[in-house]
C-alpha cells in the first residue's frame, strides 16, 4: 500500500506509451555500437554496466534490525523451523528450498492440508535487493514478508500470534537465543522479533556469479555464446525491465504489454491498490538463478525456460525471437547462476520440543 502512488504514476506512463519510448532508447544506444564493438568483450562489459550492477559484499539492512551474527544464527534456524507451521511440518525452506535454487520448483506451492496457493514462490535468493517482496509487492521489506506465511490458512496456518510465541517461548534454548539476538528488551520474543531474525539471515543469501565478475571487468567470464545473449537481451531491450543489481525485482510491470497473457486472469498489484491502472502488474522478477527456478512467471505455467524467454519476448516486446537468439538468451541467463553461501546450505541442529511446547494440529 505505501507505493501505490508510485504504482499510479507508472500506470500512467505506461498506458501512455511512455515504456515504447524507453525500449526505443535502449535499443537505439546498443544499436549505435559498431558490430565489432559489440562483440568485443571489453566493451560488451562497459555497455553491461550501463544497465546491470554487481552484487554487493552485503545487502543493506533497516536501522531497526541489523545484520549481526546471533540473528543470523537464530534467523536460519527459523527459517528451518517446522514448528511455525500449524501442523509442525511446513517451515520457510519447504516453499523456498535453499537447495534447488530457493524454490520449490511447482507452480504453486503446497501448503497446510496440502492446499495450494494461487501464485508460484519466487526465489528467496538475493531477495532483499528487491523494491518489495511478493509478486504484487504487498509487503514493503523482508520483515513484512516473513509474517505473512505464518498465519496465512493456505500457507503455515497458524491461527494467531500467540500460537506462534507459544511454540518458541516453550523451548529454552530459543529463549537464550531471543535474549542475545535483541539484547536489552523486556520481552524478546515477538512475532516482530520473529520476523526480524528471518530477514536478517535471507540478507546473507546473496550469490555471486560469473556475470558479476564480467561486471567488474572479467570479460572471459562468460563465454562466447553468453555474450552474444548478453547483447540480444540489450539490443531487443528486456533491459528496460530486466535491469540494475537483481536484473530484475526493481519495478513493477504489466505482464503482457504487447499480447494478452493467456493463462492467467490474476490481476496482480491491482489486489492491492485497487487502481485499474494497475490491473496485470507485477513485480519484475529477478533474472538472477533464473535457471533453477522453473515453472517461470506468476502462476507458474511455464517450464521450460526457453519458451518462457519466447513468450516474453512476444508479450512484452512484440518480438519473434528467433531461435538462435532463443537460445542466446537463455545462455547468458545461466551466466547469472550463482553461488549460495555454505553457510546457508548447513542444515542447522533445531533444539527439541518441550513438554509444554503446543502439539502440532491436523485440521
């Protein structure tokens, strides 16, 4: 809710035609490059930079919850905790498993009960760089995020806060673990505390990769091919969209600009300003370990990535992509794979229940 009003203002610019401008000016700065240039690494790098960003050494985090090594500690292990689900059996990495990629790889995701969702789970990898978290950008950071799928039914399906606190305030080694994280505070254990300790491990889920060497100016980086995709996603102009650190996540667009999308009636950031300028916006997803994140867009209809990289060359850009430049494309999007921390990657030892510690519920 807190940027509808930017959203409004896109909305407008967009059903102006003002976004055919942007493309045209992309397409024409990369055109104006002679071709030999274009396909020499050294340059191909200096025009990369004028569009993307390396990954940086860290995210940035709010003044109210630091990065610290104990909430990191405690976050990951809350990330990792069944025990925040209703039934004890769902916790973050079931929908955004850290091993494939920091999905789930469905096109919706199962839930309490085996219910499912109405949209795909995006990656949780480098998903704090992004202007806001789910795909029609309701929660305005990582912490507002976290509290959602706790207490959403389809989802963890806990019934209220205090079922959550409950299960925390009952094991004491969480208690210890509260204590040192959020020093000073009467009361440390809080759904806000919660939430916070989340987010502060998923900002150490940054994962670097080849790309981000050849932004900094290792052209033998990515290979041949990868370059030439590099090239097309610039001249054809998915950088209007697909742009800045995350190659995506900075903005929100109407998907299906050019062409109605076909598979999906869902009316995305509309659900929740409630402007009609709205209606079909998303977030723009990262490019960033695209390649793991299969079936692809909101609604998650797509699996192969080829075809994805087809249809959104049609709908958004009102391009036949042939299929060399096809297969260009999803070159260079391999290039954005990256690597996950170890650390992240170590299932961490969860403490044990208690005998006062609320039962998991099967209804």
């Amino acid at each position: 809710m807190m940027r509808s009003s930017q959203t409004r203002s896109r909305g407008k610019l967009f059903a102006g035609g003002i976004l055919n401008v942007v493309w045209a000016a992309v397409v024409a700065v990369a055109m104006a490059l002679p071709g030999a240039a274009r396909a020499e690494g050294v340059d191909l790098v200096r025009e990369a930079n004028k569009f993307f960003k390396p990954l940086p050494d860290a995210m940035t985090a709010p003044k109210d919850n630091p990065t610290t090594a104990v909430r990191v500690t405690l976050g990951k292990m809350l990330y990792f905790e069944p025990r925040l689900s209703k039934s004890n059996t769902i916790s973050c990495n079931s929908c955004h498993n850290l091993a494939t990629g920091g999905v789930d790889n469905l096109p919706t995701s199962m839930g309490h009960l085996a219910q499912f969702g109405p949209r795909n789970s995006p990656t949780v990898l480098n998903a704090g760089l992004q202007i806001a978290q789910f795909w029609d950008g309701r929660a305005a950071s990582l912490e507002d995020q976290a509290k959602g799928p706790i207490l959403n039914p389809l989802e963890m399906a806990m019934p209220d806060v205090e079922m959550v606190l409950s299960r925390i305030r009952t094991i004491p080694q969480y208690v210890d673990l509260f204590t040192q994280a959020f020093p000073g505070e009467k009361d440390p254990i809080t759904y806000d505390n919660i939430a916070k300790a989340i987010a502060a491990f998923e900002r150490t889920l940054l994962t670097p990769s080849r790309f981000d060497d050849f932004l900094k100016g290792k052209a033998d980086a990515l290979t041949s091919t990868e370059q030439q995709g590099l090239s097309v996603v610039i001249q054809k102009g998915c950088i209007a969209c697909h742009n800045g650190v995350g190659a995506g996540g900075g903005t929100y667009q109407k998907f299906g600009i050019r062409e109605r999308y076909e598979y999906s009636d869902d009316h995305g950031r509309y659900n929740v300003t409630k402007n009609d300028q709205d209606k079909y916006f998303f977030k723009v997803p990262l490019w960033r370990n695209v390649t793991r994140t299969a079936p692809y867009f909101h609604d998650g209809s797509i699996w192969d990535l080829k075809e994805a990289i087809r249809m959104m060359g049609r709908l958004q850009l009102g391009a036949n992509l042939t299929d060399s430049e096809v297969d260009q494309i999803a070159a260079f999007l391999h290039s954005l794979e990256g690597r996950i921390p170890d650390d992240a990657l170590r299932l961490p030892v969860l403490p044990a229940s208690t005998l006062a510690t609320p039962k998991p519920v099967f209804k």
